[in-house]
C-alpha cells in the first residue's frame, strides 16, 4: 500500500531533516510538511502547509484533504523556552498531541510518531544507564509535558488500537539546522561558534555529562523504529534510545584536535544548568536495540569531525 505521510513540526531542528529523509524513502509527493511558519525554502514538488496544532478544524481539514496514512507531530516548546512560558509550552505539547490523536481516532489514522525525550527523567531517577523503567519525576514543563503525553500515547494505543511509535531523544546534534531552545543546544552552538569566533562560552559547566546523539543516527532510528513490525514492539510509552554521552570539557578537547586554537569558556547561574542536572548521564536502550536492532553508528570523534567538515563546506 502506498503511504502518505503527513509530518507536522518540520520546520524544527529534527523536522527539517526528518522531512528530507521521508521524501527520499516514500516519494516527494507522498510527504506533506507542515508548520506554524512557512520554510525558509522548498525543493521543487514539495508539498507544505501552514498550520497550527492548535487549530482542530484546520488539523482535520488537512487531514481530509491528503489522507495520510502516517503522522508525525513534531511541533512542541523546547525545555529551556518551555521554563519562560510554561502555560504556553503545556498547552502546545499536551493538546496539539490530544488534536492529532483524538483525529487520528475519527478518521482511521493508525500510525502515529510522537518524540518523548530525555526529560522525562528527573533529580530521583538512576543517573547512570538510566533504565527504560525507572523513576520519573521530571521538574521542567517540557518533561512533565513529556511524561503526560507517554502515558496518552501508551493509553490511546491500549484503548482504541493506534499505532503510535515514540523514542525518547537525547540531545540532538546536526549542523543544517539551528536548535530551537533546548538545554542540550550548547553541543550545537559550539561548532558554530568554534568556527566563526575560535571560542565558546558553555551555560553548563564543563563536567556536565549528558547523553547526545548526531542527526543523522536520530533520522536513522526514528524511521527504523517506524519501518519495525508492530507486533515487535514491547514498548508503547517511548522507547529509550541511548546516544554518546559527553561533557562540555570532552567536546571541546575533541574540537581541539582539529581546531587547535579553540577556546572554551563557561559561564554561571544559568538556569539551564538546573535542569540539566536533573537529567541521565547516560542511557540504558536495550530494549530498542531488541526489538528493532538499534545500533549507534556515530562516536564523538566521527560526529565532531562531520560537523566541523560539514560547516566548513556549507555555512
């Protein structure tokens, strides 16, 4: 059967990338983006839309109008921008999630990916190799936001038979797209900054150990995980997927070793510091590497020498 996807959020950091991913598997005619803004550019035959999560009416009538068989609801607020409009960051997350389900229901949408994240997780949770079941007892409004919309998508799965597919991301690395208000968005900015001033200043301290991933492994899992059959998947909630865990000190000693010049800094008091430090270290993800044959393919080393190489050819 044909799929036609319908991805909503693909202006964001994994959106964008997300996106060109999907096309080039399913056809550029068989994935429509959308987002609240219009992209910067699209590519000839790409289908958009404008919407807004929020919007029920217009969900529904984007929804009628393509049929997709697949949805992906990637709009949400970030943690660190979720912690400056908390009721703006739940109300997003939470009902743009409740919108997209709820159609999905009435309109015979099985397939669903929703992203949780790391944030889930919070200051009582195991720290190192932190299990997919554990503690939760996250203190941002992102991971509260996070841990809610789990137990929605776990409970719409049970309850009415959707497919709804998750993974919680770690923090996102990729050079194509700025980062969108995360607390992991120093590992970013620091390769932009590495190359256009020689110097960073990290808002966390140097010996934060937080897991990361590069985007390219995070596509590559996401549309894995979607392509894996449904009667392997033990988890409905959201899967754990372990990057390559790192502190601000280790990534910038890593980009020394090609940018010899570079120097880092760090700065105090940030807010982002607090809820980085209720955050794992590292992740347990073996029931993703069970039931869909996870791999990571990229270290610190081979990610910080893509990105430099990568920013150098085209930023």
């Amino acid at each position: 059967m044909k799929e036609t996807i319908v991805l909503l959020g693909s202006n964001g950091q994994i959106g964008s990338e997300l996106g060109l991913a999907l096309r080039a598997k399913f056809g550029t005619s068989n994935v429509i983006t959308s987002d609240i803004r219009e992209p910067k550019s699209l590519g000839e035959g790409e289908i958009f839309e404008t919407i807004n999560v929020l919007d029920r009416d217009a969900l529904r009538t984007l929804f009628e109008k393509y049929k997709p068989t697949q949805v992906y609801l990637l709009a949400a607020m970030l943690s660190a921008t979720g912690e400056q409009y908390p009721l703006k960051a739940w109300d997003l997350n939470m009902n743009g999630l409740l919108n997209v389900l709820n159609l999905c229901i009435e309109l015979g949408i099985k397939k669903i990916f929703w992203p949780s994240s790391i944030a889930v997780f919070g200051p009582n949770s195991p720290t190192t190799n932190t299990p997919q079941y554990c503690v939760m007892d996250p203190n941002s409004i992102y991971g509260i936001s996070k841990l809610a919309g789990e137990r929605l998508c776990e409970y719409y799965t049970e309850k009415y038979g959707l497919d709804i597919r998750s993974i919680r991301y770690p923090g996102i690395i990729s050079w194509k797209t700025a980062p969108g208000g995360g607390t992991t968005d120093y590992a970013v900015h620091i390769f932009f900054e590495a190359l256009a001033k020689g110097a960073y200043q990290s808002f966390l301290s140097e010996n934060t150990a937080l897991p990361m991933m590069y985007m390219d492994d995070a596509v590559r899992a996401t549309i894995q995980l979607m392509d894996a059959p449904a009667e392997n998947l033990r988890i409905r909630s959201s899967y754990n997927l372990a990057g390559i865990s790192f502190t601000p000190a280790e990534i910038a000693e890593e980009i020394k070793k090609i940018l010899p010049n570079f120097e880092m800094s760090y700065s105090e008091g940030d807010p982002r510091q607090a809820i980085a430090d209720s955050w794992p270290q590292s992740i347990d993800d073996q029931y993703a590497q069970e039931d869909w044959n996870w791999k990571l393919k990229y270290d610190l080393t081979t990610m910080t020498k893509d990105m430099i190489e990568n920013l150098k050819t085209n930023i």
